[in-house]
C-alpha cells in the first residue's frame, strides 16, 4: 500500500514539475515573481508536498530559486548569468545537432522539417510566447534526436530559462528562422559537421544579442 502511494506522489510530483516548466515558457510564470505556496497549490489542484517537491527540483535546473525566509521565486538571470548560460549552450547544443544528423532516423528528420515548414508568418516582438513556444519546440526535438538524454535533459531547462529572461530583448525572427532551416537541412541530410556549424553560429547570434541588448 504505502509502495502505490508512493510511485502515485511521485507521478504527481513529476506532473506538477512539467505544469510549471510550461508556466515558465509560456510567461505564465515571469522571472522574479513569488511563487506564493497557497496560490500555486490550488492554481494546480495538489497539496503542498508534491508542490515542494516540484519546487525543489526546479530550483536544481536553475528554473527557481529559495530565498532565505522569504520562499521560492521565478530565478531571475543576470547579464552574467546570461552570457553563461549561451557559453554552455555554445559547448553543447553544437554537440547535441551533430549527434542528431547521425542518430535521428528518417521519421523524426522529416518531423523536424514541417515543425518549420508549419511556421506562420508572425511578428516576434508582437508574439514573443509563440516565438518561444517554437524555439523550444525546435532545439527540444533536435536535442531528443541527438539520443542523448542526459543533454536533452539539461538543456531542456537552460533553453526555458533563457528564453523566459528574454522577454525585452529584440530578436530578427526571419535571421533566427534562417538558423533554424539551416540547422534542420544539416540534419536532414546526414552531415554532422554541417549540423555543428550551423548551431554554433545560431547559438552565437543569441550570445551577441545579449552583449549588444543588455547593460
């Protein structure tokens, strides 16, 4: 009985960890907000232990951060943190393409190829949630080509937290959807070396946005 009750509290955790993650990116959840415990519990329909426990495994993926005596809070990203966080995204979403040109079969190339061809046309300043919603959709799939989950996992939350720090920060979507064929194409064709190259140089148009955006 209590070995049911435990694999049920942890599928719940698991759902109420998911649920917020998706707040995040969908701005839902801004960075710096509170995350009042009350609130949260009944916005999401759970008690408060599968909600701190949910809270604590964020706050490991950097989406959240504990504040002495004044509780869990969006994290907010510093100029620093930012750069940082392109730095590892420079190391290993690069990484992460090439493993994808090899080991993606078929099926999931074509896939990767009408999540772009599906794209409308659409302004990101007027639309940044959609913008983040296919940004993500789009490195989440590449990373989970790659076959490597322990980097699809790790950059499954740099990518939210990233991109939910970006909200002020000016993006050419036709030069970032031009990244993206370019990377899609690599892939699509087999060629690792390609798929590398073309990432690196996405990744570092979003590093030089933050040098050039924030002060």
């Amino acid at each position: 009985m209590m070995r049911t009750y435990k694999v049920e509290t942890e599928d719940l955790v698991e759902k109420v960890y998911k649920n917020i993650k998706q707040m995040i990116l969908k701005r839902e959840l801004i960075p710096g907000q509170k995350l009042t415990q009350e609130d949260m519990a009944r916005l999401l329909g759970v008690s408060r232990t599968p909600l701190l426990s949910a809270f604590s495994k964020l706050e490991k993926e950097w989406l959240v951060e504990s504040r002495p005596r004044r509780g869990y809070y969006i994290r907010e990203l510093s100029r620093e943190d930012e750069l940082n966080l392109f730095d590892i995204r420079l190391r290993l979403e690069p990484l992460g393409a090439g493993k994808a040109a090899v080991n993606g079969n078929a099926s999931e190339k074509t896939q990767l190829m009408k999540l772009l061809e599906n794209v409308p046309d659409f302004d990101c300043e007027g639309s940044r949630k959609l913008f983040n919603d296919l940004d993500y959709n789009f490195h989440g799939q590449v990373m989970a080509m790659s076959r490597n989950n322990m980097l699809e996992m790790m950059l499954s939350s740099y990518n939210i937290i990233s991109l939910s720090n970006q909200d002020e920060i000016h993006i050419d979507c036709k030069k970032s959807m031009e990244g993206h064929w370019a990377i899609a194409k690599a892939i699509y064709e087999g060629d690792p070396e390609a798929a590398e190259k073309t990432m690196l140089e996405h990744i570092g148009i979003g590093r030089n946005r933050i040098l050039e955006q924030r002060f």
